[in-house]
C-alpha cells in the first residue's frame, strides 16, 4: 500500500517516477508546501499549485517533518520510527510526493570554507 | 464511531475519516457579501443588497486569524460580488499574509488590467470568473445583459497579466450543456481551466431550478463528457450523482457538508455547505462565544452531519454505493426526503416522489437579498447557438490546480490504492 493519494487525476498513469527513491540525498518540503496533522496522517497542500495530498499514515507525515532536519531521507524515515522493511513503500509514497513536487531534492550544500 | 464502510475494513479509509468530519474544514466557502450589481436568476445565496448586520472588516480579521489557526489551508471567497466590499482588498491581503490562501469568486466587474497584474503576482490568490454561457445569448439570460462582456474582459486582463490557470466557473444548465467544448476552448484561450458545477435548486435557483436544470438526456450527455474530460476540469466534485451511470468520476463521492465543507455566509451564520442557506442546516454564527472554532468542532448540527447517515430507500438500490443518495440541499429544497433519491436521480427513482410534492410547501431560502427593482425573469432562450470553435488552437496543457471547492475534485480514484 502506498500512502499517499494525491488529488491528481492522472497519477495512475505516470510513469515518471524514478524505479528507487532516492534515499540517500537530501529532501526537503517544498516551500509553498503546508502540513496540517490528521488522525489518519496528514493533509499537505501546495500554494503553487493548489494542488491537495493525503498522507494516510502519521509516521510518514512524521518523517516529513523530520525532512529538513535530516542529511538524508533515508534518516527522516528511520527517525520517525519507520523500520527498514517499510521503507520500499513509503519510497513510493515520497517518489509520488517527489512527482507533485509536494517535496524537493535538497541542493547539494557547498561545503568550501 | 462506525460507519458501514468499517465493517469491511479493519482500519478507517480516507473517506471514513471524511464522513465522520476533521477538527477544520478542508475546504471552505465564505461569502463576504449579499451584494451584488448583478441579479443572476440562479443565484445560490438569492444576493442582491447588503446586510446591514454584515461582518465588519475588523470581525473578519478575527474570523481569518482563527482560520489560520485551525490550520485551514485557503477559503473561497464569494458573495454576492465580494469585490464590491471596500476592504475586500485588504481582507484578502489579510489572509494571504496569515498564511490563509484566497479563491475568489467573481463577476469579473472590478478586475482592470492593473489589479490582474497585483494577482497574477501571488501565489496565494486564484481567481474564479462566473460565467454561464460560452456564448452572450446564453450567459445573458441568466446572469444579466453586459454580465458576458464584463467577464470576457476581466478574462482577458488576466491572461494579459500573465494568470494562468484562472478558472472559469460554469453552472451547467439546459441551455449550455451543449456548450461544454466551447467552454473547454475559452478556457484554452485564455490559459485558464474550466470548473463547471451543479446547479442546485438553492435560493434564486430554486425558482428556476423546474425550467434550468438539465434534462435526463443531458444528464448522460454531461456524464459522458466527464468521463472522457473530468481529468481536465473540476467540478467541485458536485456531479457525484451521476456516478449511478457507472463508472465513477473522479472525486470521493461524498457529500462534505459539515464533514469538511461548510460555508460562512456574510453575517457569519454557519451553514453545513454553500447550498443549504436555511435555517435547518445553520450551524451557528461565527460571532458566538469560542467563534468559528466552536461551531465547527462542537456544534450539534455538525455533530450529527457526521454521524452514518441513512440511506432509507435508496439503500436497496443497486447504485447506492456510487451516488451515496445524491445531494442533501437539492433534495431539501425540492421537497424530498434527505434519506431519498437525489431530485436527479439517474435511476429515475425520484420521478414519482417528485410528483407528490406539494410545490406549495417546499422550503425557501431563510434569507433573500435580491433587489425587487432588479428582478429578472428567466426566459429560455429558443436558438442555442453553438459558438465558433476556431479559437482552438494550442495543445492542452494538463491542470495544476486540482483542489477545487471541494477537496475531492480531480480525485485520483483508486489511483494509489
């Protein structure tokens, strides 16, 4: 189960999303990106957009706001309780959040003093 | 709490926790006046003068901050023409720097090429045009002469300012069913999207819902043509009755009334949806001890909305499951029983009730605005003329905005299940 549902109509069809979330980089929520908490998890809505999503389960709206605060999202999901055998769905929930562009890939920081 | 839906599934699904309401709504219409220099025959809120009890500028700051406290994502602002208020500026500015986004609706009349340019600036502003007829003769009859010019021209400041994705709101009636592509190319023309919605039998409409509202075969014209473009316009998810036909359209198939719709008319009163002006569906007024907040979560009316809901005689009916019993302000104000068939059931299971209505007796609207002196009486126009479709030209490009007035419209139907 993937959980996220999204208010876009022709998600079912696209085929652009990566194979494999990447994990190991950086995410953040989008800017124009805004949580409200749920029983069943979170609602998001982008004020780009206005395009509305439904996280159904708090760990993984949990882990997106542990998003920014964390080097990796691999982290945000393990931080939020999230165990490594899960993490594969919740990579499709990030990837389709990643599609709606609900969440963006951190620019790398420049670390040159 | 338990719905029937529950005995099924172990835990709650989405439309679970829908029905049985959130701590705020999701989306929410606030209509900051019953003023208004037109006097569509249709008018939901039956708006025309002012209220002399209308929020002030300073209650509707209050009603914005608690907002934005509920963690209320944006609200769609109507009326009456809500751009005929003198703060309604400063109103929408309010908002959008709380953190409260602004859809707007409105007739088109105070949007000059200057103040398309300061929207088509925010990110948290969209603005919504009526119009009802892709073509003068068609828009005229039922919001006005000149209403279809002024539209157009609004329409175009927009797309001159560089607003995209506006949307270009239509009440499907009897006259523009046959219209929906030409109203599908203006809003190409102008890099907008089309939104059309339901016409309910609510206050004006009511007295021309029996001449305006579409016929059985125009029902299933409006459906299929759903079914082949609804990824592509919203629809406020009010056509959920036709999904009776079969194959469902995109949306939660859900009346939201009080669950995570409601509306706030202009002297704060509470109402359960922006079609059920009356007093049977009042929740409460804004301006009550713990305000908006309170009303939403507390109120008894919301309470029960959010309770399972009786199908009553629809339950037996195969299709059920699709339509949910249709639209509980369409049968209000039509005379028929909340837990019956929706006035337009497609099953025809209405038919005969409708026929035992005492047409005497139905509800009218708790309160009308409408200005006497500006009465207009709908007269069917005979020729419908179907406009030039040469207009048409670039290729489409797909919706960004899915969240309409309703959530659920443009829902992704078992799209991640």
């Amino acid at each position: 189960m993937t959980a996220v549902r999204t208010t876009s109509a022709n998600e079912s069809t696209n085929h652009e999303q990566p194979e494999t979330f990447p994990f190991d980089t950086g995410w953040d929520l989008h800017e124009h990106v805004q949580v409200r908490p749920e029983r069943f998890g979170a609602l998001l809505y982008h004020y780009g957009d206005r395009r509305l999503s439904f996280v159904k389960s708090p760990e993984l709206r949990t882990a997106l706001e542990l998003l920014a605060a964390s080097p990796t999202a691999r982290l945000a999901l393990s931080n939020a309780g999230i165990p490594e055998a899960a993490h594969p769905a919740h990579g499709r929930a990030l990837s389709t959040l990643a599609t709606t562009n609900m969440i963006v890939q951190r620019q790398r920081e420049d670390h040159t003093p | 709490m338990t719905t029937s839906t529950d005995e099924r599934h172990t835990t709650p699904t989405l439309i679970d926790h829908f029905e049985q309401g959130l701590d705020a709504p999701i989306c929410m219409t606030w209509e900051l006046t019953y003023s208004c220099n037109l006097a569509c025959v249709h008018c939901l809120s039956s708006s025309g003068r002012r209220d002399p009890r209308e929020l002030t500028t300073e209650q509707c700051k209050g009603v914005i901050d608690t907002l934005a406290s509920m963690g209320v994502f944006y609200v769609n602002i109507g009326g009456g023409e809500p751009t005929i208020r003198s703060d309604f500026w400063e109103i929408v500015d309010y908002a959008v720097n709380n953190g409260v986004g602004v859809k707007f609706s409105t007739n088109g009349s105070n949007l000059n090429a200057e103040r398309a340019k300061q929207l088509a600036e925010s990110d948290y502003i969209d603005v919504q045009i009526s119009l009802d007829g892709a073509t003068r003769e068609i828009n005229d009859a039922v919001r006005g002469p000149g209403s279809f010019d002024t539209a157009i021209t609004a329409m175009e400041n927009l797309a001159e300012a560089g607003f995209e994705g506006f949307k270009i709101s239509v009440v499907m009636t009897r006259e523009n069913v046959d219209q929906l592509d030409a109203f599908d190319a203006l809003a190409q023309k102008y890099s907008a999207q089309l939104r059309i919605t339901r016409l309910r039998p609510a206050g004006r409409g009511a007295d021309v819902w029996d001449q305006l509202h579409p016929t059985a075969n125009q029902q299933r014209e409006l459906y299929d043509w759903l079914v082949a473009n609804g990824e592509r316009v919203l629809t406020g998810d009010s056509f959920f009755h036709l999904n009776a036909y079969g194959e469902a359209l995109p949306g939660l198939n859900l009346c939201g009334a009080g669950r995570v719709v409601c509306l706030i008319d202009p002297i704060g009163d509470v109402y359960a949806c922006p079609f059920t002006i009356h007093d049977e569906f009042l929740a409460g007024n804004v301006l009550d001890a713990g305000g908006f907040r309170a009303v939403w979560q507390e109120s008894d009316l919301f309470t029960s909305l959010r309770e399972p809901q009786s199908g009553g005689a629809c339950e037996s009916c195969s299709a059920y499951d699709s339509c949910r019993g249709g639209c509980m302000a369409a049968k209000f104000f039509t005379g028929l029983p909340l837990d019956g068939p929706d006035p337009e059931c497609v099953k025809g299971n209405a038919e005969d009730l409708l026929g035992n209505v005492d047409s005497t007796t139905t509800p009218r609207p708790s309160l009308d605005h409408s200005r006497p002196a500006a009465a207009m009486t709908y007269t069917p126009v005979s020729i419908t003329a179907k406009p030039p479709l040469a207009a048409v030209a670039e290729p489409r490009v797909a919706p960004s905005r899915s969240c309409d007035e309703s959530p659920l419209a443009g829902f992704a139907r078992d799209a991640h299940a």
